[in-house]
C-alpha cells in the first residue's frame, strides 16, 4: 500500500506563451493560476514574457511610425 505521487505534468512552452499573453492583459481566471503555479515553468515564462514584450514594443512603435508619417 505504497502510495507513489505523481509529479505535476510540466506545461509546455506554447502553454506558457498563452498565460503570459492574457497576464499581460490581466485576463487570468483563478483556477488558471492556480494550476499554473504547479505546471509552469520559469524559463519558459521569462522568455515568453520578453518575446510578449518585444512584439508589443514593435506594435507600439509601427503605430506611432504610421500615425506620424501621414
């Protein structure tokens, strides 16, 4: 009667993609975060966070860029 737990099934990077983006827009349902506290991992958040951070910096930028040049 040896009860063997099981470690939480790591998320992958995709899924770690997606949390960041709807953190970004603090859009995360409760039971999302909880479940991503045992699942996440992160490395895999920061680089998601910096790609996020990167792609919306660019959108900022082309924004400004084509709003100024007309």
């Amino acid at each position: 009667m040896d009860e063997q737990t099981t470690p939480p099934k790591k998320a992958s990077f995709m899924y770690s993609m997606k949390a960041v983006f709807w953190s970004f827009f603090g859009l995360r349902r409760k039971r999302d975060f909880d479940s991503d506290s045992a699942q996440l991992n992160p490395v895999h958040i920061v680089i998601a966070a910096v790609i996020c951070v990167a792609i919306f910096i660019t959108l900022l930028i082309s924004v400004v860029k084509l709003v100024v040049s007309k």
